[in-house]
C-alpha cells in the first residue's frame, strides 16, 4: 500500500511534468493560447502546493498546541 504523503508527491510531480510537457509543446508549436494556459495551469499547480504545505503547517500547530497542558 503506498503511504499518503508519497502518494501526494507523486501525484503532484506527475501533474508538474504534465503541465511542463504542455508548455514545451505550446512553445514549440509557437501557440500563444497553449502558453498562456500553461503557465496558468503551473501557477494553479503551485499555489495548491503552497495551500497544502500551508495546511501541513496549521494541522501539526493545532497538534502541539492541544498536548500543551492547560492551567
């Protein structure tokens, strides 16, 4: 069974050079459309990199605060 977090990153990096792919033949191809929506598609693919490591941060936080014994 393959754990979640590898599963993520590979999901992840696949989708990375798929998007990659697309922008070498938008620029091969000389179609300003395919660029253009390539760089989008990189730039979504980013910013859900950055929500998730994010969201990474704020859940292990919520974890170390709950262990911290309340007076």
């Amino acid at each position: 069974m393959i754990h979640r977090p590898i599963f993520q990153r590979l999901l992840v990096i696949g989708f990375m050079v798929l998007v990659g792919f697309c922008l070498a033949k938008g620029i091969y191809s000389q179609s300003v459309t395919g660029v253009i929506l390539a760089i989008i598609s990189l730039t979504a693919g980013l910013y859900f990199v950055h929500l998730l490591h994010r969201a990474n941060q704020e859940a292990e936080f919520e974890k170390r605060t709950e262990s911290i014994p309340r007076e």
